[in-house]
C-alpha cells in the first residue's frame, strides 16, 4: 500500500489529525479512535464470525465490558485502569499485523482521560464482519459530485479569464498571496507545446507566435496544438500508463512478448485525437466486447466488422496486465488468480481512485472497503476471466484474415509445400544417385547389407547395421549434398528459394488481443479465506462498493446480453459514466490537472480514500469534474480552459508564493517540472531534424548493445547466440517513444533512467528524480552524443560559416529564446578551445585510409550541443 515514493504529507495523513494535536481538542470515538482501533484491532476483534476473547472494538458502547478476570476494556477517565491501554502498552496487542505506535497510543489514553467520548448514536447490534459509519459515507470523495460556482473575486489584481482562476485566486487570497505575474511568450509557447505535444516548439512557430499582434494569438497556438496528431501521441501515453501498457507479458522471468497489443497502443491514440467522449472511452475499454454483441465464439467474425473491430480492440484494456499463463509457472491457478488481481488493481486505480485490491485478503484496514466488496467487483469481471475455464494470451487473439485473404494464404502455402517436396526429391534423387557411385567401392559382400541399412530408419536400425555405416561412414550419402556435388546442392537451394519468395507475397496475418466471454452461465464467485483460492467461502454477485450504497446513488443491474454474455460489464462502465458515480469524474479530471500543473487537487490520484491527500481546491475539484460531464465528456475543451486560464500562464517565479506557500499547493505560480522521458527524447530528436514522424503500427524493436545498454535496433547475435551489438532500423528507431516496445523486463536505458515507469501492474503518478545516472548517462550515452552530433550538422548546414548564427539557432531551437551576449562569448570561447582540442588530437594520429577525414569544427560544435542538451535549461519547462 505504501510507497517509497510518496511525499512525506502522505505519510501524515496516515495518521488521525488528533495525533498532530491532541492535547488541543477535545477527542471522540468516531473521528480520533475508530480509524486506529480499525487499522489495527477490528479484524480480529469485530470482523470475523467469532470475536477474540469476547471483545468487540467497532463501537464505543461494546467497550463497557467487564473481562472474565474482572478487568474492564476501558474505564472512561482512568486510561492506566483500562485493560485495553495496558495490552497496547506491553506489546501483547495486537497479536498480528503493525503494532499501534507511540503516537497512537496517546490519542488512546487522552481519549479515555477525556471520559471515552463517542458523539453520534450506535446501533442496537451490530452483525459480525465490518461496519460502515455514516461518517464513512459522508467521506468528501464518496459524496455525490455537487455543482459548484466560481466565487466572486473583488477588484482582483490579475485578469480572470474563466472559473478556473477564480476558484484559485480565492484560495491565494485567503493566505494574502496572489498570482504571479503572466509567463512572458517565448516561456509560454515552449510550456504549451511541451506539455500538449511531447515536442519543442519549433523557430518558426516561436518567430509566428511572437509576430502575431492579435489579441487570441495564444488561443491560436493551443487550438493548434490541440488539433495537431502530436496531441494524441503524447496524451494517449498518460493513459497506457494508468492503463500499464506494456509489449511484453511479465509476470515470469521470461517476459514472454505480446506481438499484438500496440494495436491498444494505436487506438488510444486515435481517441485522444478524435476527442472520443470518456463515457465512450471508458464503456468500449471495459465492456467493447458487449458493446460489439460478441462472445468468445463469434469474436472472429465481429473482428472483421471496421464497425466492431475498434470495440474488440479497446478491452485489451483489461489484458494489460502481467500475464504468465501462456509461460511455464509453477502453479497455474495462483497464477490465473494473480492476473485477476493485478487487473483488478488497474481498473480500481485509474478509474476510482481506490486500493481496492488491499481489500483482497481482510477487509481494508482504513478505507470502508470489505473483502466481499472486492470479490463483488471481481464478479464483474470474473465471466471474462473465469480463472477455472482459463484461456492463455494465446487464446485471446484473433485473426484480422478475411475469407478471401485466408484461401489466399492457404492457397500459397499450398506451393509452397509442393515446390518444397519438389526440393526434397529433387535433394533425394541426386543423394541417391551418388549413394549409387559410393556403394559399389565397397567390397561386394557389403553392398547389399549396407543398402538395407540405409534405407532403414536410423532409431530402427540393428547394432550390425550401425556397425555397418560407421565404417563406411563416407558412403552413406543421405544427408550432406553440399559434401558431394556443390552444383547439386545449388539446384536444391535455388528451389528451396522460390518456395520462399513466394511465402512472402502471402498476405500478412494481423491479429487483435481481446477479452471476451464464454456463452452459458456465468460462473460463480466466492470470497477467498484470506485471498486464498484454495478457501472458498460464500458465493457473491456483482455489485458496487458499499459505502457508495446510499439514496443518492443507485448500484448498477447488469442484463444479459443477446450475443451470450452475462452484460455485467456494460452495466458496471455505462454505471460508471453515468454521471452519478462520485469518483470516475473526479479521478479524470484531478489526472488532467496533474498532467497540466505537475500536481493533482488530489496529490495522490491513485488513492482518494482516507490515506490519500485531501483535494486541496475541493469545490474547483467537483467544478472541473461537473463541467467536464456536461460538456459530454470531452476533454479537449476541458483541456483548453486549463491553459487558457491565468493559473497556467503564470510565471515559475514568485518569492512571495514560494516563501508562503513551497510546495505550490495554492498554485501562486507555475510550477517547475522536468522533461518526462519521452520527451526528453523526442524533443532531442527534432530538434535535431532526425525525429522520423510515421505513425501507428508495430513497436519498434529493442536491443542490447555490446555496452549492456537497452536502445532502439535489432539484436545482434554472435555465433553462441549471445547478444554482441545492435543493428539500425533503417530510421525506423528514431520514431517518438510511445512507439518503442515496452518491455517490463527490459526497459528502454535512456526512458528508464528519466524515470519511465515499470508496469507493475501500472503507474499511478510519476517519479521524478534526480540522480547521478542521469548526469551520466548525459556525458556518455551514445544516443545523446549521436543526436548532438546531429543537431551540429543541422546547425551548420542551416547557418553555415557563421558561429554566432549557429549559436543563437542552437539557443531558439533547444530554449525558445535568444541568447544573451554572454552567452554567446561563452558559447564563441568554448568553441575556439574545443576546435583547438580536437586538432590537437588529431594531429600526429594515423588514420585508416578509409576513415572519415577530422573535422574539428563539427566536433566542437557537437560538444557544444551536448552542453547545450544536458543543461537544466534544457531539461526543465518553466
């Protein structure tokens, strides 16, 4: 539950806010010692059927009991009489799990000091297993999505430009900071081209942007970006991480490959481009199969449907995670369940917000999530992934051949088998007729026991007849026509050759990887004794999470379906999109805003339960998320209020908000962030001009380099197959990054030093770190010394003869602004004391007659440009 990356506020809100400040408020059962008595005591005692020593802990009043030894569970306003304080105090309690700490254990003891207040009546009984407050159900994030108006902001300093800016402002004004004054426009264009596109903006659109005198010139520059196919790219790649889009299955050590899952890839990326509603996007992900009307019987034929194929492809959603059943594992079923699992923790995690999947085993220790909700949600999905009729990924792929393009193929392979039988007697015949002239050189009595050895099977042969051939070895003339008659072999080979030609003009087999049903009954669901699949217990059906269970918000009722599927997963996503579930809009939209502002409202957008960071603009959250929904679910102009608004075009400079207010959780300004991997990579490339733009399609191939290394390129393999070095694609390796293979167990060097994420099962929110491999891989990596080289040519191709031409093109094409004259004398000296390094060098080496002749000035140059690439001017958008 708990990760190493997460900042230190997260951990603190782990806590009650009573251990922050307990000896300054007054102490109640239900807000203070519930939460600590649920995280640590209530499984065992309240939870389960039978109650541990008699001793019920879910409410106040059930701690009124006298013990068998006379000792009471707690005695109000006597903390070191109650039996409970000493048990914590000594260790004894609890017996399993995370001991209560010091902390906790004083909110314990000043509560009952305080006479052991609850606040709200309890129920008259209670039956075993866990219990739902209504404190519980009134959880800001389990609360119906209410609409919200901007508040009215009195003679504001800065320009308000649409709600968003006004519910901002209101919260800086209430800590007496405001805005930071506006981005000037070379920071804005690079800022809003990085961040819609993944790419630098290029000199040309900066010198349009900056000619550009009318008053909607920066509205033109984001409804450009918006329409752009660069869009798609680089915000279908925020999704497949929620999504933990990977090539490869993972799981085993094997990280077997999935040739066909970047058509999930392509799909999501045309969707961001069209602006497919998320009500659409998210039913055809989760239920496409349904939508498509096909089980796994017809899915073959609904693939071959343009009008289907899209919806077969959008539920390799719920294929994404780690998968080792098509691999050999050593224990089949706990494999299918864990597959299960991981992809119920992707589904809970991009969708509502939840660590459902801590509910798995036991009830969850702090959210209102029982262990029968987690194996209701599991019902949804369990006829798709019926883990006792289980279907390995090679079982979930469908062909795209149409009928004409199979007889074809079956057609082809029909030569092909016919002109390599006409290879093989063609091989025979002239085997034998050597065989002929071979034989007769042995002595007589020998021919005719040595031709029926021959022409016996070699595992049927007698031990006299394999005596026989290997002292006449030379005879046998059965194998190695390429040892006898060279022109023969020739003759075989050329044969062989046309039956492979003509293989390749065989159409090429695509294939979709889908999640579809079985027709027949759905099958059953049991909770398992502690997520052990071996334990079944009672039977549950599919159904919404119980906190979620209130007037307000009706459950969803699944339908069976005409083609044959149970209809539980179109119910649950249409449910889900309905406008009504409290969480999908508000976990979307603290996503975008994350993906914007480099933070969430909600800074842990994988967890809005009570371990996650509260929203800190609560009503802009419910605003954001209102207003995507009746805007259709359409997020491009979601988009485009956020980086029209004066909150994004704020300046990354403000002492008075950074003093006030570091973290920026006010957003006084713009925060600083660091290139992703991607485009850190990417944006190398165009600006070098090398950048190859092709879309959609199979991944690019990976490879290790003889340097250990993982980069773009076809593995090179010496003779005992081991890896020794990496071949060119052609161009094809310098295509954007969300077209690399993912690998989970082979990641990308250069992506994974930046921080790209492992999908295990996913990633929730990015790491961004700063280490010494970084700086490093800057120096020495060949990709960047490569690139560098290459942005130089372009340079002094583009603006030859001319060093303070080259230098400020550098500095527009890499920063999107003009260099200051000192850095242009820098750059001049740095060049003339490179230039001179490099001659020296050189002179006096001898060259191989065919070697390139030195250039020193490129190389100086090229230098240059790595210094220019690795600077945090670079690496950081203001």
């Amino acid at each position: 539950m708990f990760s190493p990356a997460r900042p230190l506020a997260f951990f603190l809100t782990v806590i009650p806010p009573a251990l922050l400040r307990a000896e300054t408020r007054e102490l109640t059962f239900e807000r203070d010692v519930r939460p600590i008595l649920k995280a640590h005591c209530t499984q065992c005692h309240g939870e389960e059927e039978k109650l541990r020593g008699g001793v019920d802990l879910r409410l106040r009043r059930f701690m009124d009991k006298e013990l068998d030894g006379g000792e009471h569970v707690l005695v109000p306003g006597k903390p070191d009489d109650s039996e409970m304080v000493r048990l914590i105090r000594e260790g004894e309690m609890p017996k399993k799990g995370k001991k209560v700490s010091a902390a906790e254990l004083t909110v314990i003891e000043q509560w009952i000091a305080q006479g052991a207040k609850a606040t709200k009546p309890e129920p008259e009984s209670l039956a075993a297993g866990p219990f739902i407050t209504e404190d519980d159900r009134e959880f800001w994030a389990f609360k119906p999505v209410a609409p919200r108006s901007a508040p009215e902001i009195r003679n504001p300093k800065s320009e308000i430009r649409n709600p968003i800016d006004a519910f901002v402002l209101a919260k800086l004004r209430e800590q007496k900071l405001d805005f930071a004054p506006e981005a000037d426009r070379r920071t804005l264009i690079r800022r809003v081209t990085l961040d819609l596109t993944g790419l630098l903006p290029t000199p040309e659109e900066l010198d349009a942007f900056l000619a550009d005198k009318a008053p909607n010139a920066y509205e033109k520059i984001v409804d450009r970006l918006l329409a752009s196919s660069a869009y798609g790219e680089r915000w279908a790649r925020h999704w497949l991480d929620v999504a933990g889009y990977a090539d490869s299955n993972g799981f085993a050590e094997a990280d077997s490959v999935r040739l066909h899952a970047w058509r999930y890839r392509d799909y999501v990326i045309r969707a961001f481009n069209a602006d497919k509603p998320w009500s659409d996007f998210i039913v055809e992900q989760l239920a496409g199969d349904e939508l498509a009307g096909a089980t796994q019987a017809d899915t073959q034929q609904a693939v071959l449907d343009p009008k289907r194929r899209d919806d077969l492809i959008a539920t390799a959603f719920l294929r994404m995670a780690p998968d080792g059943t098509g691999d050999e594992v050593p224990d089949a079923k706990l494999a299918r369940n864990q597959v299960i699992a991981e992809e119920i923790k992707v589904v809970s995690s991009s969708l509502l917000g939840l660590t459902v999947g801590c509910a798995q085993c036991h009830d969850h220790r702090y959210d209102p999530i029982p262990q029968a909700d987690y194996y209701r949600l599991r019902a949804v999905f369990e006829p798709a992934f019926n883990w006792q009729a289980w279907r390995a990924p090679a079982q979930r792929l469908y062909s795209l051949y149409t009928p004409e393009e199979r007889a074809r193929a079956n057609e082809i392979e029909k030569q092909v088998g016919d002109i390599n039988r006409e290879a093989q007697a063609m091989s025979k015949k002239f085997l034998d007729e050597i065989f002929e002239k071979e034989v007769v050189k042995l002595p007589e009595e020998e021919r005719e026991p040595y031709r029926a050895a021959r022409a016996t099977a070699e595992k049927d042969r007698t031990p006299e007849q394999k005596a026989l051939i290997k002292k006449y070895p030379s005879a046998l003339a059965l194998y190695s026509l390429d040892l006898y008659d060279k022109d023969a072999q020739k003759k075989v080979v050329e044969k062989t050759a046309e039956g492979t030609k003509l293989r390749a003009t065989r159409p090429s087999e695509g294939m979709v990887m889908a999640l579809t049903e079985l027709k027949g009954p759905a099958p059953e669901t049991h909770l398992f004794n502690r997520g052990d699949h071996d334990q079944p217990k009672q039977t549950l059906t599919p159904g919404e999470l119980t906190v979620l269970a209130s007037p307000q918000i009706e459950p969803f009722k699944p339908e069976p379906q005409p083609s044959g599927s149970t209809g539980r997963r179109l119910a649950y996503a249409r449910w889900l999109t309905s406008g009504r579930h409290p969480l999908v809009a508000r976990v979307l939209v603290n996503r975008f805003w994350l993906h914007h502002f480099g933070r969430g409202i909600v800074n842990t957008p994988g967890d809005f339960g009570f371990l996650g960071e509260r929203p800190t603009h609560p009503e802009l959250l419910d605003w954001l998320a209102s207003e995507f929904m009746a805007g259709g679910w359409k997020l491009k102009p979601l988009q485009r209020l956020m980086v029209l608004s004066t909150v994004y075009r704020q300046s990354s400079r403000s002492d008075a908000s950074l003093k006030a207010d570091p973290d920026n959780k006010l957003y006084g300004r713009f925060k600083l962030q660091r290139l992703d991997a991607e485009a850190l990579r990417d944006s190398m490339l165009a600006a070098a001009g090398s950048l190859n733009r092709t879309t959609f399609g199979e991944p690019i191939a990976i490879a290790r380099d003889a340097g250990g290394r993982v980069i773009a390129g076809l593995q090179k393999l010496d003779t005992n197959r081991d890896p020794v070095g990496v071949e060119s694609l052609g161009g094809a390796e310098l295509r954007r990054s969300i077209y690399l293979q993912v690998r989970r167990k082979q990641p990308l060097t250069l992506l994974d030093t930046f921080d790209a994420p492992t999908m295990a099962p996913n990633c929730e929110a990015r790491n961004c770190t700063t280490v010494a491999p970084q700086s490093l891989l800057l120096m020495n990596d060949s990709f960047i010394l490569d690139t560098s080289r290459t942005l130089a040519t372009r340079l002094r191709n583009e603006v030859a003869g001319d060093a303070r031409g080259q230098i400020a093109k550098a500095w527009r094409t890499l920063y999107s602004q003009e260099p200051k004259e000192a850095d242009v004398l820098r750059a001049l000296a740095y060049l003339a004391e490179q230039t001179e390094a490099v001659r020296s060098y050189h002179h006096g080496i001898q060259h191989a007659e065919d070697a390139p002749a030195p250039d020193p000035q490129l190389d100086a140059l090229a230098s240059l440009c790595q210094v220019l690439v690795s600077s945090n001017r670079f690496l950081y958008v203001e």
